[in-house]
C-alpha cells in the first residue's frame, strides 16, 4: 500500500495487479476484487483519514481469504490513524 495525504473532503483509491505477479486475467482480477471489498467494508474508516492510496496486490493474496486482507488493513490503518 502506498498512500499521500491529500487536501480533497475524502480519500481516493487505485487497485493494482500487475501482469508482471499475476499471468492470468482472472487472477488479476480476483486480486483487484478482494482489494475492493476489503475497502469497501472498511469505507467509513478510510474516508476520514483523507489519504490518495495505491493498493498493490501481491501473488500472495490468492490464498487469502476476505478476513485475513481485512486484519492487515486494519492494522495499517491504526498506524496511520496514529500518525495523524
């Protein structure tokens, strides 16, 4: 994850998964997928830290479930809450 602070009233998000980590279309697009769910359940947090934030996905994330990429943004989030 890379992220910016910004001066917009929200945060914005990017999704990437490189043919370079992922061969396969349908990989790619799985790994963007369970990015943007993690984000979308966690939107009332993220919105008020009002960061521009570039996920990256890693090959690794195929074998994650939804919960597991859920406990990892939230502990990046605590360290940018705390940051703030």
């Amino acid at each position: 994850m890379v992220f910016l602070k910004n001066d917009q009233e929200k945060s914005r998000y990017a999704f990437v998964a490189s043919k370079k980590n992922f061969k396969k279309s349908v990989d790619r697009n799985r790994a963007k997928r369970l990015l943007r769910e993690a984000v979308r359940l966690r939107l009332n947090l993220l919105d008020d830290l009002k960061y521009d934030m570039i996920f990256i996905a890693k090959k690794s994330i195929l074998n994650k479930k939804i919960y597991d990429i859920l406990s990892q943004l939230d502990t990046v989030l605590g360290k940018l809450k705390n940051n703030d």
